[in-house]
C-alpha cells in the first residue's frame, strides 16, 4: 500500500520520530507546493510519486 510505502520513507529519512507522529504527517500536514492538500489527499488522486519526491526534497534541506 502506498501509505505504507511513505510512513516508512519519513521514518527511514528521520523526518518523523515515530509511525503516529508520520502517519499524523500524512493526514494532516498541508503541503505548501502542492496546493496545501495533504500526502493523503494527494494519495488518493493518484498523485503518490508527487508527495514521494516532497518528502526526499524535505529530507534534503528543502521546502514542502
């Protein structure tokens, strides 16, 4: 499931400390570059590879 697939990446990239606070990240965060939807919404519009790549430019020093 792709949800899965992006809780684990924040927790492999230490984004979130723990599976609540990433699984709260992706229900709940409003992502700025992407019209503030959140991962989930984004998910469900088939956009997973999007908030995939939001989250590696995250881990990197980047914005949202």
């Amino acid at each position: 499931m792709m949800k899965d697939k992006i809780l684990t990446l924040l927790l492999d990239l230490s984004l979130c400390q723990n599976y609540e606070e990433a699984n709260q990240w992706y229900q709940n965060s409003q992502l700025q570059s992407c019209d503030n939807k959140t991962a989930e919404e984004l998910v469900a519009i088939g956009y997973a590879d999007l908030v995939i790549s939001v989250i590696n430019r995250k881990a990197e020093g980047g914005y949202e």
